[in-house]
C-alpha cells in the first residue's frame, strides 16, 4: 500500500516535472510581483555573496513545515541524519555528514552555543515559535568576518531569532500563538515588539509547553509465511514535558554600524522515557533543565578599509537528573556549568576584492557537579583565526588558519580528599580553503569546492566522568573533502519563476574517534578511547522548482537526497560475519531524502513533506540483528490568513505521519504514530 | 538542459524510495554454524547466554551441540516466536536443575524458564535486578539488587543507599517462597553445607561516602536469615565453592588504586587462608583447578593491564600455571568475558566480549592451550551451562 502510494506520488511528482518543463516556455502567465520578490529573497539574495551557500529554510517555508523543534525542521536539509529518542520530550541531536554529533557547530543569533560537559545541543529544546530562519553550513560558514569560534566545528547551523520589522507608523507588534493536539499538548506563546525609534528596536517572548508525551506504540514480528507471530501495542509513558521560555532582544542601529544584546531563559522538568524493553513497564526517571544565557554583538565600519565586530557571552546551564525507582541504580545528580566568552573581529581590506580578518576569542568552561570524586574541570581556550577572501573575476577563493589553545585544569579527587591538581596544554592548527568558480558569465552555474580539517575536543564527560572518564583523551579529527556545483535559474515571466539544482560529493574521514570501550569487568564499566576511524564517502543533492500555476496560485517543491557511505575502518582484523571492518557505522543509512512541495492560493497555504530514511544498522557489525527497517512520514499541513479589522488571525492544521507507521529511528526508542496539531495565530 | 535535470532528479529519487522500502521485521531464523568433529560423552550440548547490552533488549541464548559439532545461534526467539520481545534486556546467568533451565535476565528483572531439552517457554519468575541464581533441594536462591533502602545522617551528610536480598524460589511452582535481606548489590553466591554465601559488592555506591560493601553474607538456609557478615575486600563479584568447601571469592578492587584480586576462604576453618595477587574478571573453577581470566582497564596506567589466563590449584593453593593460552591467540581477545571449562576433555570455552556492541565471540582452546575453534555469538556471550545426565550435579 505505501509502497504504491510511494511509487504513484513519485510519478506524480514526475509528471508535473516533466511536463512543466515543456510546458514552461508556453505558458507566459504574468507573476505576482509580491509572489516573485518573495522566491527571489529567498533564491537569491546576493547571489554569490558567500563562496558556497547555505541550505536554508526561512520565513512560511519554515512556519509552513510540521515542526515542533528545530531539530524536525533541520531533516529537511540534505546531509544530516537526526537522532531522535521520540517524542516532544525526547531528546534529538543533529549529525552532518556522518562525522558525529559533537563536530557540528550551533549559533543562535551568531554566538555558539555550548556544552562542555557531553558536547551535544539538544535540539529537540528549541522551539521554532520565535525562529525566522534556520541554515546549514558544510564546513564553515564561507564568511570571513566571523568571529573565530565560527571557523572551528566540521558543520555548523545558524539559528536566527526573529528581528522586529515595522509596517508604516506602527511602533508595537503583538503575536499571540496557541498550539494544541496530540500528546495533550498545550502551547501558548506571545510575543511583543516595539520601536522606540528608527535606530532603535526590541523585542520580548514567551512560551510555554506542556504535554503529557503520552502515545501508542507498536511492535511486531511475523512468521516467513506472513503471519503474526507476536504483536503488541502499548503506551509510551513518562515522556511528559513542561518547559518555560523566555526570550528577549535589543536592536539598535549607529552609524556605520549596529549592536544587538540579549537574554535567554528555559526552564524545564521532563520525564525519560527509556528503553522498550522486555518486562519493564514503567520508567520513572525524570530531568530538569535550566538554562540561562545573555549576550550582545557590536559592529561597525571604522573607515573604508577596516571594519570591526566584538561578541560577548556569558551562559549558565543546570541540569538534575533523578532516578527514583528502586529496581535500578538510585541516581540523583546534579551539575552546573557556566561559560564566559569574548570576541574581537577585525577585517581590513587590502583592495576591493580582496579582504583580510583576524579575530581573536577567549572562552573559559566550567563544570560542578554532585558527582563524588568529581574533577571540578575549567578550560580555557583561546582561538586565533586568521582568514582571508579574494576574488579575480569569476574566481572567488577563501582561506583560513585557526590556532586553538586549550588549558584543562582538574583535580584528583577521592573520598572528598583533593590529591592532585593538573594542568593541560594543548596547541593546534587547522586550516581550511573554500573555493567558487563560474565558468560562463551568463549561467548562474557554479563549480565550488572546499577542503578543511578540523577537531572536537574531548567533552567533560569524556575526560574526567568519575570513574569512566579517560584524562588522557586526544582531539579527535574530521578531515573534509568537497567537490560540487550549483545551477539557478530565475525566469521573470514563465511558468517556472525559478529553478536551482545542487550536487556536492564529499569524502571525510575522521580520526582518533573518541569511543566507549569496555573497561573493567560488568557492563556499566566503560571508559572512553582514541581509537575509532570513519570514511565516509557521501552525494547530497538537493533541487527546487517554483511554478507560477494560475493566478495567484503558486507551488514550490524542494527535494534533498543524501547518500552516504560511511565506513568503519576501526579494527582491520575484524572481519567475516559479525566483523565490523568497513561496515557501515551505526544509524547511517545509505540512502535518505526529503520532498516538500507546498501550494499557496491567495490566503490559503498547504504544505506537504516525505521523509524517508533508508535501512540502517544499529552498529557497524552489519548483521541481521542489527538491521532497522527503512522508516518514511508523510505530513500534511493547511493553513488560512484572513483579517478581523486590524487583527490578522491565522489558522493552521496539521496531520503527521498520516500513514501511522511504527518506527525506531534508534533502536527500542518508539515514535509516535499518526498525531494532530492545531494552531492559532493572532498578530495585532 | 532542464529536462536533463528533471532526469537527474527521477532517477536519484526512484533508487531511494524504490531499492528500499520498510518490510515486516520477521522471527530470526537460527543460524546453524558447523564448526567441530562431533564428540561423544555425558555431555550433549552447551548454552551461551549473551546478554545483550543495556537497553538494546538484545539477550540471546545460543546453543553448542556436541553430538554434531554445530554452533547454533539465538535459539530461544525461533524456539518461542510468540513471546513478544524476545527474551530480554541483559542476561547475567543461567542455570539447569531438574528438567528446567534458568536464565536470570537482569534489566528485565525476571527469571526466564525453559525446558532444558526444547528451550520452550515454562513460565518466569519476576524478581527485580535478579543477578545470579544458585539451586539447593528444590529451590532456587536467586541474588537480587532490591531491597530496602536505607536513610542514614542529616542534611549534608545524608546518604541514601539501597540493600539486596536473596530470594528463594520454589522450583515446581515458580512462586517466590521466602526473601533474606543481604548487603549492598550481591552478586554471585554458592552453597556449602547448608548455608548460603553472597559476595555484596556495593557497586553502586562507587563514589558515595559510604563505599564499597567488603563482606560475604552467610545465610543460613534452614531457617533463612543472615547469620553473619564476614569481611574479604571491597566491591565482591564472584562467589564459588570448590569440592574441599573453600570459597574461591573475587574482588573487583575500585578500578584506581586498588586492583581486583582472588580470595581463598575456608568455610570449615571460617578464615581467610590465601590472597592471590591475580587480576581477576571472570573464573571457574573444574576438579582442582580455578580457571582465571581478565583484562583490565587502569585509570592509572591509562591501558590494559596485560590479560590474566591464569590456573590456581585450589588443593596446593599455588598459581601453577600463569598463561594457559599457548599459542599466543589471547592478544586477539579484546574483552576474555565468560570460560568454562568441559570436565571431560578439559577444553575451555572462552567468550571475546569485544565492545560489548558488536557480535562477541566463543573461542574453544584445548587442555594444551591451542585454539581449536572460533565462533561468532550473540551481543557480550557471558554464562554457560552444559546440558546432559548428572552434569551439572556435580
């Protein structure tokens, strides 16, 4: 059934392809002109500002998606796998091109966001209610006026918060936002902008979530013949969460120049659902989660030459985990982290197409923790990058230097007693060249292509976990090669307002990998290991038609598909049946890909995605037991604008995974089946 | 050019929703390996439990058969394909009394019983964090991480911690009979004239103030009560007796500065007669010889200590032979996990934990320390039981 269905949705997608493509030189038909501003904000805004593009979604596109996080709307990105436990509360991290979840990079409003401890941003706690845009940078960002934390991660994602925008002599904008639906969820959120005047302007939020986070699941087997050999269907519990969060900004605009400061509250308590597991009914562990951040950026054009930018962050993250039930270990921890980062960027133009930048960070981490025998780490890290642009006619060429410095300081401790106290340098450089090329000056056609290495550090968690942690951890490193091209045409006046097509092949490699090892003897004694090595051989594509259909009647399709080979070449001598040399890693599938096509008529705007992710295994020992069945969704998303005298009120519904399939997107950790969601909005 | 494009774009999609779409998950199909000549005696077969890691749900019981000389695996999902979810989370032992087997299925918290001849489905028995299970006239004494939790100090120095037990189990009904309060997270236990010994480790209070547990509990089986607590070491895993009733007891150390070792108790003198200086993780004990293995991580030296294959005389007392792998194969065992040892033919059956993720292994070497076989197993293979007449009687 689904397969037809799959088959019978490709050919239509086929179809209106094809045949829009003969069709499209006939059908003159005059665009909207707001319509077409629109595509072309999005398609080509400074065409080639950037050496190589970002994957982007923003603006409707954005709020047009079935998302509840971040983390759902960056599946759509071509290149990334997401990790998801399931469920509005579970956990969910991102990992590009298959290099590891801790090599990617997560800015929010143009500051990184950090955790020392276990490296990892939960996306799932981000919230898309007050997200203008989202993009996806392979490699770096291909900017060099950035700070120099923004040259030093494999893949990085830019989060941008809404700026305020102001129609006329209106100097307040209120958003009020209500969201109900499965998983008893109920979602309130408002908003409030304000302009004190043309250079001056601000914005406060709210949000509030809360949702029991209960739903069915089910799992089966069934015999060769066909038939069913076991079938069961229960409720996942304990997956209920209530998160507050509260946000607030400041814009102000000076000559030549522009600042921003803000602040950034969560607040939150969730269950942990856990593993399905054979006899376990019941989990009962829980987390809390506070997170407070503010931070400020300042920029400004000195004179014609020189430009500078200073950044500044200051972060501090609890979180309390408890495990009350008494048939497991009885756990009750709590750790506090803090971070204080400062930033200077300088660029300085040499001659017109050519600049240069060097910025210059100081970063300090800190991690307290109840934990006995705990090492109370501090890090410092000072990083130095040094870049440049240059452009010869259509040639345009980036380069970067990075000089990291790290000091870990800790303690041995044991039973309360300090015996030690350490002190760890360590120095490195990593560079990274990005390069564009138009062949003819007439096609928006170009070749580009970008090589960069880079290191993780070792996390708190990996170094110094009481009893689990390995001091002695290297950086591990991810090494990137990029070849690809990108072709877009716009097309004033034709059925087709514009087309783009990209293609990147890639090969990484990442090594000395940080991996869990067994230690002593009983299976919570683990310890962590410089000993993993990956390949990974991978294709992204992505492509994107806009047709102009009828009056007032627009549709715009984007396709992503990513193939990855991404090998384990750990243990050379692990070989035959269950070996694990060149096997794929762990929940990498070869193939997945995206369709999201959304119509907009006047005020009425439909929205439909596919996902689908191929057949993975859950470890690099590509046997039978480890294999996971491909998994797709399909969602559904309507929505109708319409005004009561000044207020503009919109109402959307949505349909997720219509097709109710039960999935795993990590092994005994169910997802929901087919859910709802209702939204209203009202702006005034 | 644009149509061009459109191909591209059809073919890229069509090989990814077409080359794969999501099929039934099916009943695992055993994989019967043939690795050995067939040999004859007593004995006809060995089980290996693998217990699967934490929250994968991956335990699997695998089946060597003698009289084939054919290495079968994940018998128990093909042997009762109704059972939803399979066996279990985490298998940590497995034993046979009667004509039932036992397999202690720990992150499940229930013993699985089976027919030992057809490994179908008897019935379970729930007991919570169930670690090792020892059989005595009719019941079977199970070591459980679950007791009551204890509150001591005020405020700041408040430590919260949590007792075990022995369960008792009535063999023919599968009821639990009777439970005896022990120390902190026992592990293994043995019987020896009439009274239980419990190695307590207090493993879960590794970094706590309170520390590790040092003691065997002594249970006495008539009345069922705890009747002394006899200090070793810290943090006791393993528990076995040998024929002259010596307890052969392992300590885990506290994986710092403090190392795992093996204890030699005499339960007729109640002292400690020996300490030996080994780096122990797993051992078994055949006639008069204690079977030794173990590799162990030191957060000191930052590396494995050189594995231990190791023999201790439980008669003399003496470590007579300090590496029974002769051919040097053990530096291809990354994680020596489970032995046992064929009473018989003296082989010995070594279980290669690997990662504890991907497929372990079961190594067989000869009495002469030469590899004879290797076999690919299920996700960590740890416990063995041999299945044939009066074997495990002995």
């Amino acid at each position: 059934m689904l397969k037809r269905f799959t088959i019978t949705l490709l050919a239509i997608v086929a179809c209106c392809l094809g045949l829009q493509a003969q069709d499209a030189n006939d059908v003159p038909l005059g665009l909207d002109t707001l319509q077409y501003l629109e595509n072309v904000v999005v398609y080509g805004r400074k065409p080639y500002a950037e050496v190589i593009p970002a994957q982007t979604l923003a603006g409707k596109k954005l709020e047009g998606l079935n998302s509840h996080s971040i983390a759902d709307a960056i599946r759509y990105f071509s290149g990334v796998q997401v990790k998801d436990y399931g469920g509005v509360g579970g956990i969910k991290t991102i990992d590009i091109r298959s290099m590891g979840t801790n090599h990617l990079g997560v800015f929010y409003d143009g500051i990184q966001l950090g955790n020392a401890q276990n490296g990892q941003i939960d996306l799932g706690k981000f919230s898309l209610d007050n997200i203008e845009e989202i993009s996806l940078y392979n490699g770096q960002k291909s900017e060099i006026f950035q700070p120099a934390r923004d040259f030093g991660s494999a893949g990085t994602v830019y989060i941008k918060t809404r700026r305020p925008k102001f129609s006329g002599e209106k100097n307040d904008n209120f958003n009020i936002t209500m969201r109900t639906g499965s998983f008893g969820l109920a979602n309130p959120s408002v908003r409030w902008e304000h302009r004190f005047n043309h250079n001056l302007t601000m914005s406060l939020s709210a949000e509030y979530t809360y949702a029991t986070g209960q739903y069915h699941f089910r799992y089966r087997k069934k015999f060769s013949d066909g038939t069913i050999a076991w079938d069961t269907t229960a409720v996942r519990k304990n997956g209920d969460v209530q998160a507050f969060r509260a946000e607030g900004a400041i814009f102000g605009n000076i000559k030549d120049g522009k600042w921003n400061a803000k602040f950034y509250y969560y607040d939150s308590e969730r269950g942990i659902p856990g593993a399905i597991v054979n006899n376990v009914w019941m989990n009962s562990q829980r987390q809390w989660d506070r997170n407070f951040f503010t931070q400020g950026s300042w920029q400004k054009q000195l004179n014609e030459k020189f430009e500078i930018m200073l950044n500044g962050k200051y972060a501090r993250d609890f979180m309390h985990y408890n495990n009350p039930d008494t048939t497991l270990m009885l756990i009750d921890n709590k750790f506090w982290q803090d971070e204080i980062y400062i930033s200077s960027s300088n660029k300085y133009t040499i001659l017109p197409d050519w600049d240069v930048n060097l910025s210059v960070d100081y970063k300090w981490n800190y991690l307290n923790s109840t934990l006995a025998n705990f090492s109370y780490p501090h890090r410092h890290t000072t990083l130095v990058a040094l870049a440049t642009a240059r452009t010869w006619h259509r040639f345009k060429c980036q380069a970067s230097l990075l000089y990291t410095m790290i000091n870990d300081r800790y303690k041995t401790v044991y039973q309360g007693e300090t015996l030690a106290h350490h002190s760890k340098w360590m120095h490195k450089f990593t560079p990274a060249v990005f390069m564009n090329y138009q062949p003819m000056q007439r096609y928006d056609f170009y070749l580009r292509a970008f090589y960069k290495r880079i290191f993780r550090m070792p996390t708190f968690n990996d170094l110094f976990y009481t009893d689990m942690g390995n001091a002695n951890l290297r950086p591990e490193y991810a090494n990137q090669f990029d070849f690809g091209f990108w072709y877009q045409r716009l097309c004033e006046d034709g059925f087709f307002a514009g087309l783009k097509f990209t293609a990147d092949a890639y090969y990484n490699t990442i090594t000395d990998k940080i991996i869990a090892v067994p230690s002593g003897r009983g299976q919570y004694r683990w310890t962590m290991m410089n000993i993993g090595k990956v390949k990974i051989l991978g294709v992204d594509v992505t492509a994107r038609a806009t047709m102009h259909v009828a009056r007032d009647f627009n549709v715009d399709i984007n396709l992503s598909y990513t193939y990855q080979k991404a090998q384990d070449y750990t243990d050379p001598e692990s070989t035959g049946y269950g070996g694990t040399y060149k096997g794929q890693i762990a929940y990498i599938p070869w193939h997945s890909g995206s369709v999201v096509g959304r119509a907009t008529w006047r005020d009425l705007d439909i929205n439909y995605s596919f996902i689908y992710v191929g057949e993975r295994y859950s470890l690099s020992d590509n046997i039978i037991i480890n294999h996971q069945q491909p998994w797709y969704t399909h969602d559904l998303s309507a929505s109708y604008t319409f005004s009561i005298s000044k207020t503009k009120l919109k109402v959307a519904a949505e349909v997720n995974n219509i097709f109710n399939q039960y999935y795993d997107v990590i092994i005994n950790y169910p997802m929901p089946g087919r859910n709802y969601k209702l939204i209203l909005k009202f702006d005034f | 050019m644009k149509n061009y494009f459109y191909y591209i774009i059809l073919i890229l999609f069509s090989i990814a929703l077409l080359d794969s779409c999501r099929e039934d998950d099916v009943i695992y199909f055993p994989e019967t390996v043939p690795i050995t000549q067939p040999e004859y005696s007593s004995i006809e077969g060995l089980y290996v439990l693998n217990e699967g890691c934490m929250g994968w749900n991956q335990s699997t019981l695998d089946y060597y058969d003698y009289t084939t000389g054919q290495y079968t695996i994940n018998i128990y999902a093909y042997s009762n394909p109704t059972q939803p979810m399979e066996l279990g989370d985490v298998g940590n032992d497995i034993g046979i009394y009667g004509s039932k087997m036992y397999m202690v299925i720990n992150c499940s918290n229930k013993i699985e019983v089976v027919d030992k001849k057809t490994v179908k489905r008897v019935g379970q028995i729930d007991i919570p964090n169930c670690r090792f299970i020892k059989f005595h006239k009719g019941y079977a004494y199970v070591t459980s991480y679950v007791g009551p939790v204890v509150l001591e100090g005020m405020g700041s120095d408040e430590d919260v911690y949590q007792l075990g037990a022995v369960f008792k189990v009535d063999t023919t009904t599968l009821e639990v009979v009777g439970k005896c309060v022990v120390g902190r997270q026992p592990d293994e236990l043995d019987i020896v004239d009439g009274k239980i010994y419990v190695a307590n480790s207090g493993g879960y209070s590794q970094g706590a103030k309170i520390g590790y547990e040092n003691t065997v509990s002594v249970i006495d089986i008539e009345s069922f009560k705890e009747i002394e607590r006899i200090p070793i070491a810290i943090n006791l895993l393993g528990c076995k007796s040998d024929k002259r009733g010596i307890l052969w007891i392992s300590s885990r150390g506290d994986y710092n500065g403090t190392p795992s070792k093996i204890y030699a108790y005499d339960t007729q003198k109640r002292r400690l007669i020996k300490t030996f200086d080994l780096r122990v993780g797993n051992m078994c004990i055949n006639g008069d010889s204690l079977y030794v293995i173990s590799n162990e991580w030191s957060n000191i030296s930052q590396g494995y200590t050189p594995g231990t294959y190791a023999i201790i005389n439980t008669k003399t007392l003496e470590i007579v032979n300090e590496q029974f792998i002769t051919d040097g194969t053990e530096a291809r065992i990354r994680k020596p996990y489970g032995i046992i040892v064929n009473p018989f033919t003296k082989d010995i059956y070594i279980t290669d934990a690997t990662n504890y993720l991907d497929s372990g292994k079961v190594i067989c070497y000869g009495d002469d320390g030469k590899k004879k076989w290797e076999v690919v197993a299920g996700q960590i293979p740890a416990h063995f039981v041999f299945l044939g007449e009066n074997i495990n009687e002995q």
